[in-house]
C-alpha cells in the first residue's frame, strides 16, 4: 500500500491530526428504539408485518460500507454487484433479479423518500443517519415499488445540535477516501443546514494489455450535498431544501475468460487499435429535492417534489467491436402523503404520486478487426410516465392483533422513437431501421397482513402482496422489433413469519413464495439482436432467519441465512431458451449463510472494536441455459477499531481477507468464448475519522 498523490497525502495528514486530539472520558451511549420510517408511519420495527431490516450509520462505517454496492455485507439475503459496469446492477433478492433488465433493478432505491434514476442505484453513501430495507412489493405504501422491495437511505438532518464528522483512508492498490460533513443551527429555533463532501477512489485488479494502465475494472468519485431545514421552534410545520451531486469515473466493462478468473489482464480482441483499447466511463448527476410537512389533530401532511438528471459516456472494446453508449436521465417526480402520527385504533397513509422518466440513447458498435466498418448505429429517445394513488390501513383490533390492508391504483405510459443502421454481413451494407410507438395501462395491487403479539417479546404476522413492473419499450434498440412493446411484470408474494426481541438476544424468520407472470426478459432472434419480451413465469420459494445475541456485555455474536430456490416455471418463446422450464434464474445464490463477531472492550488505551464476518454465498448461474455456474465461495471480513480519544476513532481491516476469487457476473460471447468479471480481490486498509 503506498501513498503517491497530493490528495492521499492531504488525507492521511488529517488523518494523523485527528490522532492528536485531546483525550477525555469515553462515553456511554444507549441503544435508542429502532423505527422504520420506510413505511411512512415511524412504526417499531418490531411491529412490522414483514421482513424488514434496519442499519445505522455506525454498523455502516463498522463494515467499510461507503457506497451502495458494499450494502451486501449488511442486508441479509441481498446481492448487489456490478453487471460489467457499475451503471447498471444486479441487485437480487429472494430470487428476484434485475439480471434480465438492467435498466429495472430488482430493489428500488429511495433516498429521503425520493426514487433514484435505475442508473443512479450505485452511488455513494454521505451524510447518512440509517438504511432500512422493506423486502416484497410495497406498492401500497410507495407510488413507484419494485417486485423485490425497497431500500430507503435516510439522510442525518441537521438540527440544534450542531455536529461535524471527518474521516480519512488508504487501502489496497492505492485507494484512498476521504468524507466531511458538518451541520447544525444557522438561526436559532428557525433555520438549520447541513453540508457534506466525499472523494473515494477504488482501483481494479487487472491490466491492460495493450495501454499498460493498471487499475482497471475500479471507480473514483466524488461527491457532495447541502441541506437547509426550515423548523420554526413549537411550529407544527417544516420545509426542507436539498441538493446533491456526484461525478464517477470508472474502467469497467472489462472481462477475463469465464475459465481463467485468476487472469491479471483484462481480454482485448488481437487487432484492436490501441487508441480504442480503454476502458472508460464517467457518470456524472444532480438531484434537488424541496420537502414540506405539517401536523394537525393526529395526522401528518407530507410533500416532495423532486427532480434528478444525470448523463453518463461509456466506451471500451468488446470483442472485435469498440462500442460508444453515452445516454442521458431526466426525472420528475411529485408525491402528496397523508398519514397518521402516533398509534390509534386506525393508522392509515394516503398518497398520490406522478413520475416521469426521459432518456436519450446513442449507440454506436464500430467493428475493428479483420476491417474497420460501422456494425450498428442508433439514436433513440424514450419516455415514461406513472401516476398513482395509493392508501394503506392497519386496524388494532386488540393490543395484541392488528389487520393491515392496502390498495394502489396506477396509469403507466410509455412511448419510443429511435432511427438507426445495422451493417448487412451478407452484403456489407448498411441497413436502415427505425420505429415509434407509445403504450398505455392501468393496473391495481393489493396487499393484506396480519400480525399477533404472542407475549411482550414474541410476535408472529402474515402477507401476501402483489407487485408489478410496467410494460414499455427497449431502451437500447437495435432492431425493428423494439417497436414492439412488451407487457407488464406481475407477480405475487406470501410470507409468513416471526420475531423475537429480547434484552439480550434478538431473532427473525420467515418463509416466502413469490410467483411471477409475464417475466420481461430478453430474447433474440437473430445474432446480436435482442429485445425485451414476456416470455414465461418464474417461482421463488425459500426460507431466511436473522439472530443476534449479546453473549457478554463485551461481545455480540450474529447468524443469518436463507435457503431459495428460483426457477422458470415455463415460457412462451424458444427464441430465449428451447426446454429451459425448470432452469434456475441467473443470479440468484441457492443459499447464504453470515457468521458475526463484535467486541467492545475499554483498556487503559481506549476501546477497542474487533470484528469478524464470514460469508458463504451459495452456487448461482448467470445465464437462461444454466451453462455458466459460479459455485459456491467463503468471504472473511476482519477489522479492529480503536477509539483513541472520545471523539476520534481508527480502524484497520481486510475485506475478503483470503483473497478468494469468484465470478460476479458472466456472459457468452458465441464464438469467442466466455467472459467474466472478478471480484475486487482481498482490500486492507487503515481508516481515521474525528467527529464532535
């Protein structure tokens, strides 16, 4: 690990500053009740009647979690890894994948209640307070659901107490970060801000052959957002003004032979011109958010109006080809909520909601070897819309039962243009194509649960829930066939399960199915073209527990896991796959299993923090056919933090600290082979962060 850069310098020298601060008496803090503010009501995770799961921000920096895609090493069951580029995930859980539809991520990502652009679910964490994660549809409670559920990142707002956080890091392969943040009072009881700023750079583990840059398959961004609060003291309303933005470079799009994960150079086609040979993209994007609410008489008027944009250029060499994929986002959206605040006989939220997406697509496929021509050529625009109306109910019906109801109600457009030439292999032509069209339709969900105290610890529930993603169009066409719209995605979830909160020991569990119809998955009916259809029914069915239990007042063991199984069930179409009902979906693990360890012990130095995770992540595919299996493999986590003074605090870790290597995504390129990208490898590093 070395430190070259000004800017590395500049780090590890706050860094060492922290270290110097003053020593005082280490405090004693409480655990605070836990709330889920995901489902709209601040209800005691406790009283969910779902699977539900609720991470602060000292179990995210306690893991090394700085960005959305290392959210993984702390919410049981859920898989998050780049599909070749970080622009577009896969996120899976419970045997729902975004693998087939890049563009729809299997979880939709919520940041202060504002849904995030697909290509913007990768991002980093800054001034975050908490994570909370509703698994299953939750098109009841949310104008815009995924089928898989919702993960919302709630941010710290600033408020009379003012505050400030710095932290400074080196890692493996020269990596650095660095974040600040800082916020409290600008005008006594009336006015509050907040300001926060993150620099983080992750370089790969692999060469390339034909520039010698090194480095490559990582990412470095930078990032930063400002908060005002507008609260007057013993007022029953406030209004919130947020901005933000971030700017991310990477060199992805980078593979090794499916066979050879233990390759060090990134495959480039022989021919391939050097001045075509990086691997570069760069995402940059802005959101703005005003937010307002107001209490009267037991209830809570809430309003967001947001907006998001963002444009990204993407190139690299893929085979004999170099590919040219700039696209650019544009997102409205406004939501109106009523809900109820404190418990009463009848909590309910009341919503309407409206969404609209725009984006502008160039593709340019360029074929370098045996000859330099223009394979394939397209501009494209495409918008959708989605209005909703939403309302959910939990009725008391004792103490100890409740019945929950829910109803959402939406109209969806969506609508295409895109003009382009493909070449002719036949005749080295260029062919012209192109198409227009729009698409329209209504859909209503519905969602039921109940749940049963059994004793002060001890409750049980049930759900079943629909959830549904809308029909539409291709958004990257490549032949006439995308003027065709696909239909929506429907599906329904049942889940049973329990939980037990104790003094010292706390558990959960549940059983779940999830059926879906009308699965929106690629097929292609020529080589090199593919567009999006609704090719058949898919089936999740598994089992998943969580357990923590205070063994000492020093140390805290846990155990995750769950079982699944996720297979087609049928399909409309041999174009996609001949004979493949029964096949498991791509990217989804079989089975995951986490074993923790967490200490705390005061010495004459200070406290210190071990910790230990280990992580056995089940056998997946990544393809229909089931012919490119990743099996099973063990990560080992280590870290020990030392809080020097009350207020600065020094870990040293090593995330996959055996250097395991596995596959995180796969594909076949036909005649060339297969292809695969790696793992980020085994990263050590040394983080110093002060705070008051």
């Amino acid at each position: 690990m070395t430190i070259s850069s000004p800017l590395r310098q500049t780090a590890l020298a706050a860094a060492l500053c922290a270290l110097a601060a003053p020593a005082a008496a280490q405090p004693v803090s409480e655990l605070a009740p836990i709330t889920v503010t995901a489902s709209k009501q601040d209800q005691a995770l406790r009283d969910i009647n779902g699977a539900a799961v609720v991470v602060p921000a000292d179990a995210l920096r306690a893991a090394q979690v700085d960005g959305t895609m290392q959210l993984s090493r702390v919410l049981p069951g859920v898989q998050l890894s780049s599909s070749g580029s970080f622009l577009f995930p896969i996120v899976s859980v419970r045997g729902v994948t975004s693998a087939q539809d890049f563009y729809n991520p299997a979880l939709t990502v919520y940041v202060d209640g504002v849904p995030q652009l697909p290509t913007f679910t990768s991002q980093l964490l800054t001034d975050v307070d908490r994570v909370e994660l509703l698994k299953g549809p939750q098109g009841t409670l949310y104008g815009k659901s995924a089928m898989g559920g919702v993960l919302n990142i709630v941010s710290r707002q600033p408020g009379d107490e003012p505050y400030f956080r710095a932290s400074a890091g080196v890692a493996s392969r020269d990596g650095y970060l660095f974040k600040a943040t800082g916020g409290g009072p600008l005008v006594e009881n009336l006015l509050y801000g907040s300001v926060t700023a993150a620099v983080n750079d992750a370089p790969g583990r692999l060469d390339n052959p034909v520039t010698g840059a090194d480095g490559v398959g990582g990412t470095s961004a930078t990032a930063g957002a400002a908060r005002l609060r507008l609260a007057p003291a013993g007022s029953p309303w406030e209004l919130g003004l947020a901005v933000s933005g971030e700017c991310t470079r990477a060199s992805q799009d980078a593979y090794v032979p499916f066979d050879d994960i233990h390759s060090t150079q990134a495959y480039i086609a022989p021919g391939m011109p050097a001045s075509l040979a990086d691997f570069y993209q760069k995402r940059c994007g802005g959101s703005q958010s005003l937010t307002g609410q107001y209490d009267f008489d037991g209830w809570r008027l809430n309003a967001v109006a947001a907006w998001q944009n963002l444009h990204y250029d993407r190139h690299y060499p893929i085979g004999p080809y170099y590919s040219y994929q700039p696209e650019r986002w544009r997102q409205q959206v406004q939501e109106l909520r009523l809900s109820t605040t404190g418990k009463r006989r009848v909590d309910g939220v009341l919503g309407l909601y409206r969404q609209r997406v725009t984006q502008s697509r160039t593709y340019i496929n360029q074929l370098q070897a045996p000859m330099q021509i223009d394979a394939l050529n397209t501009e494209s625009d495409n918008t959708s819309e989605s209005i909703a109306a939403y309302a959910d109910a939990t009725w008391h019906v004792t103490e100890a039962f409740d019945l929950s109801a829910g109803l959402r109600y939406s109209r969806d457009k969506a609508s295409t243009r895109y003009d382009g030439t493909a070449l002719n292999f036949a005749t080295f032509g260029q062919d012209a194509f192109g198409g227009a069209d729009s698409t329209s339709g209504s859909s209503v969900l519905g969602k039921l649960s109940a749940g049963y105290r059994l004793s002060p610890e001890w409750r049980v529930y049930a759900s079943a829930a629909q959830g549904y993603k809308p029909g539409g169009y291709n958004l990257a066409p490549s032949s006439p066939a995308d003027a065709q719209p696909y239909g929506k995605e429907k599906g329904v979830s049942y889940e049973a399960g329990a939980r037990y909160d104790g003094d010292t020991l706390r558990l959960s569990t549940s059983v779940y199915r999830i059926d879906v119809r009308d699965a929106q998955l690629y097929v292609s009916d020529q080589v090199g073209y593919q567009h999006l259809e609704n090719v058949g029914k898919t089936r999740s069915t598994g089992v998943e527990f969580e357990a923590s239990w205070d063994v000492t007042p020093q140390w805290t063991v846990g155990l995750d896991g769950f079982i699944d199984r996720a297979e087609f069930r049928g399909f409309n179409s041999d174009a996609v796959c001949a004979g493949c009902a029964g096949n498991r979906v791509p990217f989804s693990p079989s089975y995951g299993l986490t074993a923790k360890a967490q200490g705390n012990f005061d010495t004459g130095i200070g406290r210190l923090s071990p910790a230990l995770a280990v992580r056995r992540i089940g056998s997946q595919f990544f393809d229909i056919g089931n012919d490119l299996r990743q099996e099973a493999y063990t990560l080992i986590d280590l870290s020990v933090a030392w809080r020097i003074r009350p207020q600065v605090e020094a870990t040293l870790y090593a995330n996959n600290l055996t250097d395991k290597r596995y596959r995180t995504y796969g594909f076949s390129g036909g005649p060339l082979g297969n292809f695969a990208q790696v793992d980020a490898g085994r990263t050590v590093g040394l983080n110093v962060a002060f705070e008051y």
